[in-house]
C-alpha cells in the first residue's frame, strides 16, 4: 500500500449520517494523520450530513460547502468564495450508510490485510484502503479539483493506472470491470469510443447492459469515484443559494428549507450524460429514492431543474481501468464472508492476532486484531474480528463472529456454531453505556423485499421451534410488508435483575434446553430492533473498544517477539503505542521481559525498546537520540545490571523514569541512559564469546625470551556491520573479508616476554626502537583505567586481564600475583604500521595479536578460533565493544567468510570460500562517501574493475582490484592531477596466505631494571 509520492490533499472531508459521531470520525481522521497516512498540512473535517436521507449527491453538495466555507475563512475572507477552489485538492468521502456487520460502517470494517511498510501499526480499514488509493494511485496528476469517493465498496487499482489529464475538463468518472450479470444489479456507464459519457444505467435491462460491453466482453461499473474541475465545483457549488438545492446543505437547513434528497450519480452526474434530454431527466427520479410522496416529487423535479441550468454544459468523461477491481459491500453475509476469507488461500489468515493454538484454525478462515487463549476453533469461511475468547469455543463454517470480550466466552462454550453472525454491540440508552449483543443467520435477508428469515429458517419455522410469537417482535398494527429481520424486535439491551451476555441471543439455536427460561428471560428483556439499534449505537465507545483490544494483542505480540528473539522490527507497534496513548502499559510490558529475560540478549534489546518509546515520546523535539548516559542518578540502576542483578536493575530503572517524563529533553536524556543500560548488558551477552575460549599449557619460556606475533590487515567485501552486536547475535552475521599484506609486510603485531622484576611493561607504538607510549605498572591501580579506552596502554592492560595473568579486583597485590604464578613480570610491545583510522582492522587485530603473544608468554597456546572469541571479550573488558569481522579476516588467512548464528553464547565460525563476482556495498550505508573520496573514486573508476571504502562505510583507506597488473604509478598520476584531495598514499596489497604469526625469539640478556625505554627489538 505505502507509496512515496502522493497528492497533498488540501483539504479531506468524511460525511457521516449521525450527529454524535462526528467527533468520532474527526479523532479518525486526525489518528491517520498522525500515522503519516495523510499530509501533515491536509485540513480534516468531518461533516453530518443535513439529515439522516440527503442522498449522495446532497452530501456531496453539503460537504463541497463545508470545505469551501473553511477554505475562505483561512484564507481571510468574510464570505463563501469559490476562488478557494482554484488551489485545492479535496477529497470527499461519503460513509453511506448503515452497515449490518460493522456498527462504524463500511469505511471502518476491518479487512484481513497487514501493511508491513507501514510506519505505524495498526489494523487496516475499508478507509485505509481507499485513502492510499486516491492518494497514490487515482489521483496522482490531477489538477487543482474535487474528488468524491464512496466508501460503500472494495477497490483495487494497478499501482499506475495510466489516467491521461491532457486537456481535461469537466467531471471524470472512474469506471472498473465487471461482468454482465453483476452489472444487472448495479450501476453502469453508457460511452462513446471517445470515453465521452452517453448515459448512466441503473439496474438496467440485459439490451442496456449489452450496449455498454466493452472489447474486453466486461462492462464500466460505477464505481463510486467522481473527480470535479474547478469550473464543474464552482457551478456545484453556486447551487447551494438557490431553492430547492438549498436544502441540501446545513445552511439551507438552517434557513428551514424542506429536506430534499439528491443522487450523486443519478441527479448530479446524469444530467451531464450526452444522451439524456432535459425533458426525461427533470422528469425522472433517483433509484435510491424510490416511489416516495408526489409533494417530493415535485420538489425533486425543481432541484434536478435547477442541476440542469449550473452543469448540463459541463463535459463528462469516463476513465476504465482495466486491471482494478470493484466490489460493492453487500448486506448478503455470504458475499461478505467471501471477500473476507479470501477462499484461494490455502492457510488461515491471522492478522493482528494472538493465537495460542493456530493449528485449530482451518484453511480459508480470517482473525482479525483477536487474542485467542486456549483451543479454539474456527471453521473455514468463518471469520473473527474484535475479540478476545478463552477456549474451549467451536466456531464452525460460514460464521462471523465480532466484539465479544473474555467474560463473554463462558456463553460460547458447549456451543456448535454453523452459518451464525454473533456480535457484540456498545450502546447508550439514556445516557448510560450498555452492551448488546445480536444474532443472524448467514442465509438472512437484511433488505425488506421478499420472504422473511431469521437464524436461516423462516419465521414460521422460527416460532415453531422457540416459542416465541409474531407479537413479541411486531406491533399489531405493523404491516405485513414492515415485518421483516430490521423490524423485529429480537435484541434485549436491558433486563431488570441482570447484566446480558451473548447467552441472551443464543438460546434461541437450542431453546428447549433450560424448560423455557430463557424464553421468560427474553420476554421480560427490553428489547429493540436492528433499525432501533442504528441510532443508539456509542460508536465512540465501539472504537475505543476496538482500539484496546488491538494494544492488548500488540503487547502480547511484543512480548513474544522479544522472548522468543523474532527478526521484526517494534518501532511501527512503539509509533502506534505512543501516538495512541498506550506508552504506559507498553512500557510496563517491556519491563517486565527485561526483567525476566533468560539472557543479556533479550534483555538488552527490551531495554532498547524502551528507549525507543521515550524519543518516541518526545515527539522529535529535546535534542538528539546520542549522548552521554551518566547521569548519576542513574548509577545505582546500572550498578544493580553491572552486578547481574537483572530484575532489580530494571526495577530501579524504571524507578527513576518516572522523574523524567515530564519533557521531551528529560525523555530524550532518559532514552540515551535506557540505551547505555542497554550497552551494559549488550556487553554481557558479547562475553558469553569466553565460552569458546580455551588454551592448552606448554613449556614456559624462559625470563627474556621474546614471543613474537604479526598479522595482515584485512578489507572487507561484503557483510560488515552483522558482525556487530547486538546484530551478530539477534539475527546473526556474515561478512566476507580478506587478509591482505601492505607494501608486502604484515603491518600489526606484538611481541612479550616474562621479566624477572614483578612488573608489567607496556609499550606502545612503531615497531622500530622508539617507542611513542611506554607504561611501567607495579599495582593494581595503575591498571584500573583497563576500561577506558583512550587511556594510554589500556587495550594492553585489558590483554593482561583477559588472559588472566593479573585479577584486577584481587585483594592480592599485583606483584605478589606476578610472582606466586610466573616468578616475575612481563614485557608486552604492540605495533601498527597503518595510519590511525585506516579502516583496516587495526585494532581488533592488534587485541589478537597481544593475546595470542601474552597467552604464550604465560606458558600458554590458543588456537585461532578461540583467540576470534577472545578478542570479542577483550574489547567488552575495554568497553569499546565492537564486532568480530577484523580478527576473522585479519587472524585468519586467505579469503574466508565468517559467520555468527542468532543465539547466545555467540560464537564465530570460519569457513573459506570463493569470491563472488559483486557486492553492493554502498547500499548498506548511503552517504558515507566524502565528496574527496567520491572524486578519487570517480577517476580510479576507468582504471579498475570494482573498488570500496575498507572498514565501516567510511575507513581511511580506498582498495580497489586494477584492470591491468603493477598500476601504482599510474594512479599516483592520475590522482596527482586532480585538485582538492588533501593528503593521500597509494599503497601495493596482496594476499596474506598464512594469517597470524607467532614465533619465539633468543634471549636478551638485559631483564632487570631495564623498563621497557631500554629495551629495543631482537
């Protein structure tokens, strides 16, 4: 459904019939606004109609008015002025009206349908369908003008149907497929080869229809969708002063004009059809008016008049879209179950659901926005919306069943049910809410021609079966033809001594099972009829209903997505949680994961989520997302998850949100302190990496015996980034790297050696003698900064520690631990020959390098895998985090892919492989290019057959595979000759074909008092 570019509505208008929905429907529209489904500058109105039967057409007019009245009076003026128009895009939409199976009508059932691109959650209504259409599909295009969408229908349209607006003027009409048997019950566009618009048939005789076949042996179905010009609009709408037409609008109403009610397509459109004479059309009557009073008739064949003189010169045209899709909604439930089930798909379609036991649900059955708890079963062709049920239940084929609660399960229980509409209504009767719940047939007939049915059988059949009487449902005085299934008053909304439930309806499918109980019950009930029910019904509280029922499945729906680590993205549920009001109780829920979590994993992203809730909060204001997080009113909660004490953590978390919800900079410097708990326990599931850690005991060297390490830089082809947690391990990692030596040297590398004084000796820098960094550590204070990162030596000092040679947090001092385990100390040097932030793996090779020297210093050997898992809980000892792509391309020799699966304790597997022949790197990370490096890049291009930035999108180094052999002094000038490049180096690479080099070195005869300034390489 998402697409990005649309029309920007000016305005939106959705009429309504009802008075007290209003409001309602202005909150819809206003809650799709904020789901980015509608422009955030579209004015959104919702309109009442003048009265519950002005046609489509009056409504159309009316809400033309409205739309016109509100545009003037921002634009400043004092009264009604159609120069408005000539800059708007309106979009009318008629809710039409009531519907038997949604109490909120067709624009709000809820279709089986996710919109998985959507950035906010939530269900998807008949008026979510129909809005992404005109604004992405029909309406792309058009010039400044009205549209009218009914919302009586189902449509789909191709995403580019190919409307032409060259040299439009007029009304267009929107024509769809359908065949010749379907059209006899429906409406039907009469053209000429030209799309010119000759007549339009209502229900026509098969010679009509027959005339209106196109070369595709279909027909132009009315499809409810109208575009008016600006010149059209403004004729419309200079109607509204004039009698009759007056009385179309609220003004006229207002003014105590009589009610009159106008057709759409059949007063307003019709006299536009090139075919229809002025005689046959002021004399000629709407089909959905109906043989009414003459007074009326009278009064209609002014208005039409009246149409004639403002529109009859207006051009009308039609547009057949030969892909699309037209389907009216129906009162016949068996035609609304069909396009429900969607009966090819072979799997039921579980939609915004929570289903403990899907297996019980069959092929060809719809749930929308439930919780089903326990075994319940739904049949095929059934569907369930709105409800949250607790089993045992058995629902079998052909059944709709809606808005029923948990407490109303119990009543289900027992119960078969086969070719049934059960639904629960929210009411208001004098003031109060109260819930109704009604009961049909499928085989029911809810219009009022033809023989009567009810629960599928007739009426006769009925009585006969339940005892109850023609009197109990119909006034004495009620004719014949009045006494039909809109008419009966079957439904109980009040009883005296009790609350009602389902239970009240469905006794009547067994009603000789409580000796006629119920029956009493029933009679003693005050009970309405369906068209009695229509106007009481709280649509307000109907949507609130739903809209409860959908979190509480959202957060179960959460719940489970983080217990049981599924790859889908919260931040559409989180966007929805928050802009619903529902922030509160997902917060709660996200607590209560992360403090039950089995793993660091979990809870870390639970606490992620969290996060997310609270930049979502504040709305896009109170600065940016990244920043510090050590408040120290947030230490003790971190100290609680630095200790493994998950549940108080998050508790104490929790604790001190609540001071920071007040506005959106506190929510923001709450998120960053949410996401830095979320770095401490990220930080603990990384480590469970030390499990794949193992060294085997050798022969210690000997005091001043140099161990020796060197290792290849690496670049990687393809994958970088899912070796990062919490990536490598929610849904796993693999990237494709190679080992490569610079200007023919192994440029990172390490060397150590015990010494007899009971010291550690760090040096840090170029491999030659003068070393740039040069640390002597005699206690364990002077290690303590192993955690931070900048700190001079301290990737050395975290080596130390991870290798368990020193134990920081002993009570032991550090040289009694030097000498009880190796009777001295150790001298540990470091290197690289690669310039700062090469992009080459420098560090997390230059950790592997360390260990693998020190490990052996100790009178230790580890294998290369077991250093990858080591260096992964070194660089979490150093708090810098980090993946695991630069120790397996650069430990490791060759070209070789490593991988990382979707669980914890993480570990890293190793395999080679060939080269594939592309990768799309820059899609991974669009913009990272400098503009230098985009005109290196640019100027290279001729000379090479593929290149890439080396490290995470951005690295100082380029690498690039040359079309011809030994170019480097061609690029060089090449690139000499362009200008703005700055500083730059070419350097030869080729594979390193043997990875990490470890070797022992001779004595050196100078061990004590020495430091290590003195000591130069052997």
């Amino acid at each position: 459904m998402d697409q990005p570019k649309g029309v920007n509505w000016t305005v939106i208008i959705l009429t309504c019939q009802y008075k007290d929905s209003v409001q309602v429907f202005q909150r819809e529209l206003e809650v799709r606004q904020k789901r980015e489904q509608i422009p955030a500058g579209t004015m959104l109105l919702a309109v009442e109609d003048p009265q519950t039967r002005v046609g489509s057409g009056g409504a159309t007019l009316n809400a033309l008015l409205v739309a016109a009245e509100h545009l003037s009076a921002r634009a400043g003026f004092t009264v009604v002025t159609s120069d408005v128009l000539h800059s708007a895009w309106i979009l009318i939409l008629h809710m039409g009206r009531d519907f038997p199976f949604d109490d909120c009508g067709r624009a709000f059932t809820c279709l089986p349908v996710e919109n998985p691109q959507a950035p906010v959650e939530a269900l998807v209504c008949n008026l979510d369908c129909l809005l992404d259409i005109m604004t992405h599909r029909l309406g792309p295009g058009s010039p400044p003008g009205v549209w009218v969408c009914s919302t009586d229908m189902l449509l789909s349209v191709p995403p580019n149907p190919g409307i032409s607006w060259d040299g439009f003027r007029g009304t267009r009409v929107i024509a769809f497929p359908g065949s010749l048997a379907y059209a006899l019950n429906h409406g039907v566009y009469l053209t000429d080869s030209q799309g010119v618009v000759l007549d339009i048939y209502y229900q026509g005789t098969k010679a009509e229809i027959q005339r209106c076949v196109r070369p595709d042996g279909l027909v132009p179905l009315v499809s409810g969708v109208v575009f008016f010009s600006v010149e059209t609009a403004e004729h419309l709408l200079a109607t509204h002063v004039s009698p009759p037409l007056d009385a179309c609008t609220y003004m006229g109403l207002d003014s105590g004009a009589q009610p009159v009610q106008l057709s759409l397509f059949f007063d307003i459109l019709l006299c536009m059809a090139r075919n229809m004479s002025r005689e046959n059309f002021v004399a000629g009557r709407p089909p959905e008016m109906g043989q009414g009073d003459p007074d009326v008739a009278r009064y209609l064949k002014g208005a039409r008049a009246q149409l004639w003189r403002e529109l009859r010169d207006q051009p009308l045209t039609m547009v057949y879209v030969p892909d699309g899709g037209y389907s009216y909604m129906t009162t016949d439930a068996t035609e609304f179950l069909h396009r429900l089930t969607m009966p090819g798909v072979a799997v039921a379609q579980i939609v915004h659901s929570q289903v403990e036991e899907p297996q019980l649900l069959e092929a060809t059955c719809s749930v929308v926005s439930c919780l089903l708890e326990g075994p319940v079963h739904l049949g095929p062709r059934s569907v369930l919306q709105h409800c949250h049920l607790r089993g045992p239940i058995h629902i079998g084929a052909g059944c709709f069943v809606s808005g029923l609660d948990t407490a109303h399960s119990e009543a289900l229980h027992g119960l078969e049910l086969h070719d049934l509409i059960l639904q629960g209504h929210h009411i208001r009767l004098h003031g109060s809410q109260s819930r109704v719940f009604t009961l049909a047939g499928r085989l029911d007939s809810w219009e009022r021609q033809g023989a009567g049915m009810y629960l599928n059988m007739s009426w006769n059949e009925f009585f006969k079966k339940t005892g109850i009487r023609d009197w109990d449902l119909w006034d004495p005085d009620t004719p014949l033809s009045d006494r039909c299934l809109l008419s009966a008053r079957l439904f109980p909304v009040l009883h005296p001594t009790r609350a009602l439930g389902p239970q009240d309806v469905l006794w009547m499918l067994h009603p000789h099972k409580d000796r006629g109980e119920a029956l009493r019950a029933w009679r003693a009930s005050w009970r309405l009829s369906w068209e009695q029910l229509q106007p009481r019904l709280d649509r307000a509280a109907t949507l609130d209903f739903r809209r409860d029922l959908f979190f509480r499945q959202a957060l179960q729906k959460a719940r489970h997505v983080l217990e049981a680590r599924q790859d889908l993205c919260l931040h559409p549920l989180i966007r929805a949680a928050v802009g619903e009001g529902c922030s509160g109780p997902l917060l709660a829920t996200l607590d209560k994961v992360a403090a039950g979590a089995e793993d660091p994993g979990v809870a870390a992203r639970a606490l992620a989520c969290v996060a997310d809730v609270l930049g979502c909060m504040a709305e896009g204001q109170g600065g940016l997302r990244s920043g510090p997080a050590a408040n120290p009113e947030w230490i003790q909660p971190f100290s609680y998850l630095e200790r493994g004490d998950l549940m108080r953590g998050v508790e104490a978390l929790a604790q001190e949100r609540e001071k920071w919800l007040t506005r959106p900079a506190l929510l923001v410097r709450a998120a960053r302190h949410y996401e830095g708990a979320e770095q401490i326990l990220i930080r603990q599931a990384v480590m469970t990496a030390r499990h794949f850690v193992s060294t085997q005991p050798v022969e210690l060297p000997a005091p001043g015996q140099w161990v020796v390490t060197e290792c290849p830089a690496r670049v990687d082809f393809s994958g970088g980034w899912s070796d990062t947690p919490p990536i490598a391990y929610e849904l796993g990692g693999a990237v494709l790297g190679l080992a490569v030596r610079v200007d023919g040297r192994r440029p990172i590398g390490a060397k150590a050696r015990r010494i007899l004084e009971p010291e550690l000796w760090l040096a840090v820098g170029p491999r030659q003698d003068e070393m740039t960094v040069k640390i002597v550590c005699r206690s364990l204070d002077d290690l303590q900064d192993y955690c931070q990162p900048h700190a001079p030596g301290a990737l050395l000092k975290a080596a130390f520690i991870c290798a368990d040679i020193v134990h920081v947090n002993s009570e032991v001092p550090l040289h009694e631990q030097l000498l009880r385990s190796f009777n001295g100390g150790f001298e540990l040097h470091t290197w690289s020959e690669l310039p700062h932030g090469s992009g080459l793996g420098t560090s997390s090779i230059l950790a592997g390098a360390a260990l693998a020297a020190l490990q052996r210093a100790a009178g230790r050997t580890v294998g290369t895998e077991a250093l990858i898992h080591a260096v992964l809980h070194l660089e979490q000892v150093l708090t810098t985090g980090g993946g695991w792509q630069d120790q397996v391309s650069g430990l490791m020799p060759g070209i070789k892919v490593g991988r990382s699966r979707a669980q914890l304790p993480l570990k890293v597997e190793v395999e080679e492989i060939t080269v594939p022949e592309n990768f799309q790197k820059k899609l991974m990370a669009p913009g990272c290019e400098p503009l230098a490096v985009h005109r290196m890049m640019d100027v290279l291009a001729p000379y090479a057959f593929g290149q890439s930035l080396a490290g995470a999108g951005g690295g100082g180094f380029l690498y690039l595979l040359t079309k011809e052999p030994r170019q480097k002094e061609v690029l060089e000038a090449v690139l000499a000759k362009v200008e703005g490049l700055g500083n730059y180096s070419v350097h030869l690479v080729q594979v390193d074909t043997q990875g990490l080099s470890l070797q022992l070195l001779g004595h050196d005869a100078h061990l004590c008092g020495a430091g290590p300034s003195e000591v130069g390489n052997t």
